[in-house]
C-alpha cells in the first residue's frame, strides 16, 4: 500500500523545497524504487537519471557521528578514497542503516537529498548533470520526484565533485549496448535509491 502523498516525510521534503522557492511534483506508487532499477523502471528513465542519496559518516570533533551524503548517479559507485580527499575526512565510513535513520530522520530506501532531520554536508554526482530532469526520493520508499540537477544542487546545498569509481569503457559500452537499462550493479545492499550502492 503507497503513502499517502500527505505522508510526514513527504510533507518534509515538500516543504524544505518550498522554503527555496521551488514546488516539487511529488509522484507516490504502489510499488518499491527502493532500488535504483526499480525507480527507473517505474517513472521510464534511464539508470542514470535516478538519484541515489548515499548516507556516510565521519567522527565530529566531539567524537559524534556527522552525516555527509552523495548525490549519486544510479549506476554509479562512491570510490571511498575519492570521498575522503573531497570531505578531508579520512576516516569517512558508510552508515548503518540505523546510523542514517537517525542521522536524517529517513529510512532507507526513501532517504532524500533534502530536508533531513538536521543540517547534512551534501556531495553531489557531477554525472547527474547529464540529465535534463533527475528523479530523487522523496522520504520514502514509493515516493520520488523529477527535478533538474541545478535545481536538485541548490535545494540540497550540495558540492559538486568526483566522488565515483571510474568506470571502465567497457562498461560503458554495456551499458549503452543494453539502452542505458542495465540493473544496479552496487553489491551487496540491493542498489537502494537512498544508501546502498556506495
């Protein structure tokens, strides 16, 4: 059964859009985009269109977890060393799934870009600015929505950077062959559209 489109976490992503200026076309399914496949599958978009939101953490000077989260490309995978020589953080680290629950209020698989529990320093794909439109999640795990990557930069305040493996052309030329549909090749954690997949 779908959230209602009135759900709290929607509401949050809605309006942190809203305190920018910008109103957000919120589509709510009945099935999962969970994963960065199912996403594009339901809303007819190319892998590279779907908006991971990746949650990592690394120790604050209080010895507290801080949050930073990667605006990542569908296909894509966070290269840690990359990471941590963007952040500066070398002892940056993937969350748990508790960790980033409680870090951005979200669950994973509906784990936004935008509008979490608190302030979070935000990475963002520079390969998402292949894309006219890019579909995000929108606090949970059937709701997303489109937006244009400059749009999806600024309402998450996000640092564009080379944060991703290097993909080798061979496949990219798979992926090509395959009309960009190719499935998420993340791993263990099933390509989650907001933390899995790094």
């Amino acid at each position: 059964m779908p959230e209602s489109i009135d759900h709290v976490g929607i509401q949050r992503v809605r309006d942190a859009a809203a305190r920018k200026g910008v109103t957000l076309e919120i589509r709510v399914f009945d099935e999962s985009t969970h994963t960065a496949a199912d996403a594009a599958a339901t809303v007819d978009a190319e892998l590279g269109q779907i908006v991971k939101s990746l949650v990592f953490v690394a120790p604050g000077p209080d010895g507290s977890l801080e949050p930073v989260i990667c605006l990542v490309s569908g296909p894509n995978r966070v290269d840690l060393a990359r990471l941590a020589a963007v952040t500066g953080d070398q002892d940056i680290r993937r969350a748990t799934a508790r960790e980033a629950q409680e870090l951005t209020g979200f669950v994973i698989g509906g784990i936004p870009p935008f509008g979490h529990a608190r302030p979070v320093r935000t990475i963002m794909d520079p390969d998402l600015g292949r894309f006219q439109v890019v579909w995000a999640a929108a606090g949970t795990p059937t709701a997303v929505f489109p937006v244009p990557p400059a749009t999806l930069r600024i309402l998450s305040n996000a640092t564009v950077a080379p944060i991703t493996e290097e993909r080798r052309a061979a496949d990219l030329e798979a992926e090509r062959q395959a009309g960009g549909s190719m499935t998420d090749l993340v791993g263990s954690g099933g390509g989650s559209i907001s933390n899995a997949g790094a």
